[in-house]
C-alpha cells in the first residue's frame, strides 16, 4: 500500500478535490438533497409534490395496511423483498464478474507489455456499442428460436431448446455482460504494477503458493478488487435493462420500482425519493465501512 | 517445489479469458452477420446484401443518426476528460495527501453519482436545472455526464495510485526535483495505466448513457442512444445491426491506430 | 488539452444558443409513429426545420413535461385520457377551429370527445385498439374471448405475454370480469387482484415495446398487443390472429395536443393543420397500420392496411376507452400492480 503520504502533496488535500466536490456538489448532491426534502413532502397526484411535511413516502415503504388502508399495521414485506432480491441479484452479478474478470485481468496484465494495450481494447471494443443494442443482441442470440439454440440443435447437443430466456439465469448473464469491463479494468491497473519479483523472491524464501496469494500478492491487487466490485455492484443495483429485456420483466427490481414511481401510471414522486434515499443511505453504509477501514489501514 | 512457480502463467486462465471474450463477442458477431441481411426481418435470412449501410448513410434518418452520432462521440470524449482530470486531482489528494478535513466525506461525495440510481439522477437533474434557469441543451448534457463520470475514472486511477509506493517521489524530490517534476515525470508516468483505464471507462459510460442524457437533453438533441433507443427497444432492426456494426469497426480502427503510433514512437525511442 | 477542451465548450455553447433561431418546430412524439419522410415533407413545403424527441408512454410524457419540460415543446402526441389529465394539470394551450383550415376534415364522430369536447386543444392523430393476438401454429382453439389471457387454455400456459403498463392490462382484466373501470368497489377489487395474481403464474413476460418483438420471434405464442403493432407483426410473418373479445377490448386514441407556453406556436399549428390534410394523414396510417380520425384518407391507403383484420374489428363486441381514475381509486389500483409484480 501507499504507506505514509508523500510530503509533497501534504496540505494540498482539499484543493486537490475542491473541482471534483464543486461539480458534484453543485450538479449532484444538491439535486439529491432536493429529492431528499421531496421524500418528506406530500404527494400531488400524477407526479410532483405538495410542500406540505408527510411522512406517508416512508410510511407506505415500511408498514402494511392491507390493500384498503384500514387494516391494522404490520411490517411491509413487500418492498423490503424487492431491495433484498436486487442486493441479492447484484451480488451474484458481481461474483460472476470476479470469477471471470480476475483471471481475465490478470491474464491481461502479465502478459509483455506490448501485447497488453490490444487485450485490454479486446475486452473494451464491444463496449463502444452501446448496453441496449448488446442486451437486445444477447437476448436475440439466445432466445428458443436464436442463433444459440438452432446451432445446437442442429448440431445434435440438445433435442430441445434451452429455454433461457426469461429467467434469472439470463438476467445474471445480462448483469455480467453489462458491466465485466468496470471489473476487469480496475483489476488489471492494480495487477499491472505489481512486481513479480517480489513473488518470486517469496518463492525462494518457501513460501507455498496460497501464502504467497495471500500476504504479498493480494495487499497489492485488493484496492482494484475493491473498486472492481464496487463499479459492477452498485449499477447492477439499479439495473432495469436485463431484467426488463432478458428477464421479462415479471418482477420489480429497485431501478423499475423507482422508475415506476416517476415514469409509471402511481406518479408518487415523494415514495419514487423515498425508496431512493434507503437505497442510497444501503450503499453509503457499506461504502463509508470501506474508507473507514482505508484510513485505519492507513493509520497502522 | 517440483517446478519454480510462475504466477504469470497461471494454467487455465487463458482459457477464462477467451471465454470471456467469447461471450463479450458472440451477440456482436451475430449482429453484425445479420446486418448484412437483404430481409427487413430480423428473423428471416433474405440473402447477403448491403442495403443496410447504404441505408444508415442516404436513408431518410441517416442526417440525423450522423448529428447524434457525432454529439454522443463529442459529449463523451469531452465528458470523458474532464471527468478524468479531475478524477486525477482527487485521487492524488486521496491516497497522497494524508489525512485532510473532509476525507472520508470527500470519498463518500465522489462516489455519490454511482450510489444514485440513475432514474433518480435524472428526474432529480431535470428539476434541479429547470429551478435554477439553466436551459437544457448539449451543455446540461456535458455537465450531467462528468458528474456521473468522475467516479468511473477515479475508482482505476485510485486502485492503480494506491499500490505505487511513494518513495519514487521521495526519491525525485531528494534530487532537487519540483513538485511539478515529481509529478509529470515520476507519478503520471507510474500511473498511466490507471488513468487510461479510468478514461476508458469514463468515455464508455458516458457513450452509452440513455436514461439521464434523456431528461436533460434540450428539445430535438439526441445522441446516439437517444436516437435509437425506441426502436430497438420495439425489437432491433437492421439498420440500427448497421450502424452497431460500423462502431465497432471505427472503434476498431481507432484501437488499431493508436497501437500502431504507440509502437512507432517507442520503436524511435530505442532507435535514438 | 486545455484549450481544445474550452473551444470545444465554446463550441457547445453556440450549438445550443442557436437552437433558438426562428422558423422551428418541436414536436414529442411516441417512437416509431411517424415516417421520417413526412416530417422532411413538412419541413419543405413550409421551411421550418423540425425537431422531434420520443417517450414511451404517456406517463413518461406527463412525467417529464411536470419535472420541467414544458415550454420546450410546441406539440406533443398524447392518448385520449392523458389528454384530459393534461388538460387538467393546465399544461395545453387553445385554438380556434378557424386558425386550422382543415379542422373540416376531422371525422364528425371525433369532434364531440369526451376528452376534448369541441377539439379546443387537440386533432386526432390515430386511433386504435388494444386487445390480444395468438399465434395459430401453437392454439387453433377459439379466440373469442379474453380468457385466453387471463386463464390460458393449455397450449399457451407459460407463453403468454401481457403490456407493462397497469392501466392496460389492469382494465382488460377488468373486462373479462366485467367489472367497471375505476369501481372502488371491495369485493370487485378483490376479485381482480385474485384474478391477476393467479394468471401470473401462466405468463411468460411483461412488455409493452417488446409486445411485436416476442409474437415475431416465437418468445411469447399468445399476447396483449395493440392493433397496428399486431399488423406489423403480421407483416414479419408471424402466424398470429388478432381478437376481438366478446367481454370488450380498450379503443384509444392518440391526438396532437397545442402545448402551453410552445416557442413556435404558429408553425404547431401549422403542422396540426399539415397532419389534417387527408394525404398526410394516410402517410402516417401507411406507416403506423392504425386508423386515422380523418375524411378523405381511403384513396391514398395502401389496400392492405385499409383491409387488415386489425383495423376493421366485427360488429358485437364493444370497445371502450380507458378511464382515468380519481386519485383514491388510483392508490387501489396501483397497490394491485405493485403486489402483481412483488
């Protein structure tokens, strides 16, 4: 790691990110904010609010009152159930993403330096075309009719289609062909710099090949897995576009609920802010864990 | 130990990588045999013909898949370095800076625009820009997409700064250099990669971006996914297989390019 | 870098301060409605440069107009009852049937609407109908009624796609129950959330702008679609029939609404007026299959758009506009769609 800071920039520290913490603050956090005072307010009907203090966004999200709202109280389990099924969604995604992207960065990164740039264009190129066309493309390959399954059959590997289309399976598989390159990149700017001499040197001194994973190897490559995870994680969050394509859209996700509550026929702006402010206050938690964790590491 | 070990030729990870491009790859292959279909339908094989590209060039929306075509390919190369530069500067402050005020908040802050789901981005730019009398056009564009860019490129450029020790600073300084020196000559060098990467993705980002370019865009500007994005959402037609096709290969002519002056100029820097 | 980079945004700058030059025309439109030659047509004979943005439905329309958008449209493209609810939110400006020369053109039948009595904001644009088609080389049993949907004979159980929008397939599942739309009555509202929640398990899909893609393809064998998009399909060559329920389906129509506050408010007039001129309107007909509110269109129809089965439903079975509820009634109906798609 970075060890102790380098006199040089000692001081500077707020300058340096004064331009990034003035456009986002300006374009982002103050935008935020309003939809943060949006989620207090009260609902006007077809979208918009009424600037009077609600609780009702919160309310609605937490507590059931049957489908009349007469009914007494009870916990809400239906939007905690969405959250939990995307988290649970995203992570798998996220997974999948590690599995295949670490080898593949790492690949990359050992090999000569000259051959290296054209490997890194090789996973990036399908990215100049962009999500929608790729996710529709993918769900044309592999539909019952596509490409995939008449070569197979055709082919004699199966009798009968798939049937991928439509299922969980397909969503991950839309998941991870949406966002492996935010694993692959971070991973193999962190892996490209990483001297192999020292592990080799560990090797003369003994060291087995899990221990040199673990202690020489891995203190150097965690920040790119870390910031690996944290680019597929977080947009897989809010992804509507494999669910809704390749998926077929039969459930909710956090980005469709949300997208419901501005673009659909409730038009309930305060609980569309509501929902956001919980899923934002989710991934803030984990993230301020994280640079917790950075500063004592730092610290030590 | 049997062999000496070489973590550089771990056995199978060739394989994953092919894999990997295997799947990247198999959609755009398919899209791009069918763009050269004779058929309107995507379905059905009616021979091998270039009607398509004749189309997305002399077709009647052609000048207007040109004009998005050309604001996504500015919007992102100009979103993409200003969201790398500074990225640049905060991740510098971040892993080189020390402890500062503001540290861990500051953290939290860069990566607001990854935290926020897009939607609500959008709606919450929409209102925000029409609040303060900021007119929708290109340039609410540029401003929406460096903000969400920034973290893309900071993320690379952070993971990368963090495992150069700073003792090729230290060092350099010790022999008299400036702080500017240090930096141009000892750190970006170090950090290329990660800053490379972080453009990267930063300028993928921003090319791709539907849902937010939609709401703040200004009356009658598109970008390319703006452009297309009704109709293929309807099911892809050929001329948009076309046009996906043409990207690809201008992205792959563009790669091409740079690698080839690349390896000219070191091969001038070993000739000299 | 710098200085490219600042040019550059000089650059941007200028683009977007000549966007307000005069001789324009903003138009919001749904996708894919118009043909791109029309609008070029307009453009000529009038010599106004015309811009056109797209949504996806009129939610997403009266979504984006609230966070803001209003004022940098002259003319925008909404379905019957989401002209009512804009018309309600104050967003449409008024004309007079004289500043249209060609407002004689409108069918008698779509003058008098309930959305728009008198056609004080509004022309129509297209009308159409929402009901369902089957593919006949999956089911060749009858189609007559939307039980096929809503309790799917065998051959189609898991192959069904329904819209994604509540209001659609909420009120077609209304109509097979034969409950009336926007009832706030219990035991009604109990039967139709019941009746979705157990139909669900037989549904492959959810999507509406998918709703052509997965007949033509083979996704989906059975599906709710609108009539046009079922024609196209046709088109493509999918087997598929389009039905005309015995229970009722929905009937809508898209108008040209005059939006308040247009920049351009003489040119959305003009091309109001352009969209009423029976050849134009039968290009956009051509072009989109569903039927025009226009006289005089059937010499320029190409005969098999004028014949399709879509557009020519039988007498019997009665079509109805969707209803835009009250605001508590809403609340039900969108709590169904929510726990619908938990």
């Amino acid at each position: 790691m970075g060890g102790g800071s380098s006199r040089i920039y000692r001081g500077n520290g707020v300058k340096l990110m004064l331009p990034s913490w003035l456009i986002i603050g300006s374009f982002l956090l103050l935008p935020v904010m309003m939809m943060a005072v949006y989620s207090f307010l009260t609902k006007e009907f077809r979208g918009g609010v009424i600037w009077e203090f609600s609780l009702a966004a919160y309310d609605q999200f937490f507590f059931d009152r049957g489908l009349f709202g007469d009914e007494p109280p009870k916990l809400e389990w239906t939007y905690i159930g969405i959250f939990w099924r995307s988290i649970w969604q995203a992570g798998l995604a996220t997974i999948a993403c590690l599995l295949i992207g670490f080898p593949t960065a790492w690949f990359i990164a050992t090999r000569d330096p000259k051959s290296r740039s054209i490997w890194l264009f090789l996973v990036t190129i399908p990215y100049w075309v962009n999500l929608l066309i790729r996710t529709v493309s993918m769900k044309f390959l592999i539909r019952d009719t596509g490409p995939l399954n008449e070569f197979l059959m055709a082919s004699g590997i199966i009798s009968e289609p798939l049937g991928l289309i439509n299922t969980n399976f397909a969503v991950q598989l839309g998941l991870f062909y949406s966002y492996l390159p935010f694993m692959v990149l971070p991973i193999y700017a962190a892996v490209e710099r990483y001297d192999f001499a020292l592990s080799e040197a560990a090797a003369d001194l003994y060291a087995g090949t899990w221990t040199i994973l673990r202690l020489v190897i891995l203190p150097v490559v965690k920040p790119g897995i870390i910031a690996g995870c944290i680019l597929v994680f977080v947009p897989s969050l809010g992804a509507f576009l494999a669910p809704d394509l390749l998926g077929g859209a039969k459930t909710f996700m956090i980005g469709s609920l949300i997208e419901e509550q501005f673009k659909g026929s409730a038009g309930n702006w305060p609980f569309g802010a509501a929902a956001s402010m919980i899923l934002l206050t989710i991934v803030m938690c984990v993230l301020l864990v994280y640079a917790r964790s950075q500063n004592k590491g730092e610290a030590r | 130990m049997a062999a000496k070990l070489d973590l550089r030729r771990f056995p199978g990870f060739l394989a994953i990588t092919i894999l990997c491009l295997v799947v990247l790859y198999a959609p755009l292959a398919v899209v791009a045999v069918y763009s050269f279909n004779a058929s309107t339908s995507i379905t059905n094989w009616g021979g091998t013909s270039l009607t398509w590209y004749v189309d997305v060039f002399t077709g009647p929306e052609a000048p207007k898949f040109q004009k998005a075509a050309l604001n996504s390919f500015v919007i992102a190369v100009c979103a993409a370095s200003i969201a790398t530069i500074i990225a640049t500067a905060a991740a510098v402050a971040m892993t080189r800076a020390g402890r500062f005020r503001g540290k861990t908040l500051g953290f939290a802050l860069i990566n607001l625009p990854l935290m926020v789901p897009e939607v609500v981005t959008a709606v919450a730019s929409l209102v925000f820009f029409s609040a303060i009398g900021f007119t929708t056009g290109l340039m609410t564009i540029l401003v929406a997409h460096t903000v969400f860019c920034i973290p893309f490129a900071y993320l690379p450029i952070a993971a990368r700064m963090q495992s150069i020790p700073d003792q090729y600073e230290q060092a350099a300084m010790d022999l008299y250099a400036t702080p500017s020196e240090a930096f141009r000559l000892v750190l970006l060098p170090l950090m290329t990669p990660g800053v490379l990467s972080g453009f990267l993705l930063a300028f993928i980002i921003s090319l791709d971006d539907f849902l937010i370019t939609n709401f703040v865009k200004g009356a009658g500007i598109e970008t390319l996914p703006t452009a297309i994005f009704g109709s293929v959402k309807q099911g892809i037609k050929p001329n948009i297989m076309a046009i996906s096709t043409l990207m690809l290969g201008v992205s792959v002519v563009f790669v091409s390019l740079s690698w080839l002056i690349g390896r000219m100029g070191q091969d001038k820097k070993q000739a000299s | 870098m710098k200085k490219l980079l600042a040019s550059t945004a000089v650059a941007l700058l200028s683009l977007t301060a000549a966007a307000q030059a005069e001789g324009k025309l903003s138009i919001y439109h749904w996708f894919e409605y118009i043909p791109q030659t029309l609008l070029d047509k307009f453009a000529a004979e009038y010599d106004v440069e015309v811009t056109m943005d797209t949504f996806d439905s009129n939610e997403a329309l009266l979504a984006s107009l609230k966070a803001g958008k209003l004022g940098s449209y002259d003319v925008a493209v909404p379905g019957d009852y989401m002209v009512k609810i804009m018309n309600g939110e104050g967003m449409l400006d008024t004309f007079e049937p004289s500043e249209l020369s060609n407002f004689g053109n409108i069918e008698k039948q779509w003058v008098d609407v309930a959305f728009d009595s008198g056609r004080k904001s509004s022309i129509p644009y297209q009308w159409g109908s929402t009901s369902y088609s089957v593919n006949r080389d999956v089911y060749t049993g009858p189609i007559d009624s939307l039980s096929v949907i809503f309790d799917p004979p065998a051959e189609l159980k898991g192959k069904i796609n329904v819209l994604d929008t509540a209001g659609e397939t909420l009120t077609l599942a209304s109509l097979y129950l034969g409950i009336p739309q926007c009832s706030a009555d219990r035991e009604q509202l109990k039967e139709l959330n019941a009746l979705v929640q157990k139909a669900k398990a037989d549904w492959a899909s959810f999507g509406s702008d998918v709703a052509k893609d997965v007949l033509v393809s083979g996704d989906a064998a059975a599906g709710m679609i609108w009539s046009g998009f079922s024609a196209k399909a046709r088109a493509e060559g999918a087997n598929i029939e389009y039905a005309f329920p015995k229970e009722g389906y929905i009937v809508w129509m898209d108008n040209v609404v005059l939006l308040k506050d247009a920049p351009n408010r003489d040119n959305a007039l003009k091309f109001m007026n352009f969209l009423l001129e029976p050849e134009n309107a039968a290009a956009v007909t051509n072009y989109a299959q569903y039927t025009a509110g226009v006289t005089g269109t059937a010499e320029f129809l190409d005969p098999e758009v004028a014949n399709s089965p879509e557009s020519n439903p039988p007498a019997g079975p009665k079509g109805a506009f969707v209803e835009a509820c009250s605001e508590d009634v809403q609340v039900l109906y969108d709590a169904i769609w929510t726990n619908l798609k938990k």
